[in-house]
C-alpha cells in the first residue's frame, strides 16, 4: 500500500537545488534501462548488466554533484548575508 506524502521539509541548504536537472537525468537512466532489457532480450545479458552498472554509478555522481552545487549555492549566498 502506497502512502502520500503530505509535505516535505527540505533543509535550507537543498533549498535552491536543479530539480529538473535531476529529473532529466532519471530521463536518462529510465531510457538506459530501456536499452539494457533490449539488450537483455537480444541474449546480451553482461552488456545489459555492465550499462546498468555505468549508469547507476553515474546516476549517483550527476545527482551527488547537483546536491553539492546547491550547498554551495547555500553557503556563498549566507557567506553574503543573504540569509
């Protein structure tokens, strides 16, 4: 049974992140893992496999880096007095 999120509460710090640079980014992947089950489908299962290993790795460090770049979006702006 899937629960609904009534509201989120998002530290400052995430407050200015790419959001649809992480959603775009998903795209990617989903359309990725379109390819490996291709690829799966065709008897290439250690190609399909090593992409979908890539593309998590890369997953991991493209979101990683779109968190970073809001900290330090957060701390530059406090460094300012902004907030």
């Amino acid at each position: 049974m899937s629960r609904k999120v009534k509201s989120v509460r998002v530290p400052p710090e995430l407050a200015s992140i790419d959001l649809s640079g992480i959603i775009a980014e998903c795209e990617n992947y989903l359309r990725d893992l379109e390819s490996a089950t291709l690829l799966k489908a065709q008897g290439n299962r250690e190609a399909a496999e090593a992409l979908i290993k890539a593309r998590q790795a890369d997953l991991g460090r493209k979101v990683g880096k779109k968190v970073w770049e809001a900290r330090v979006r957060f701390g530059e702006t406090r460094r300012e007095g902004g907030e």
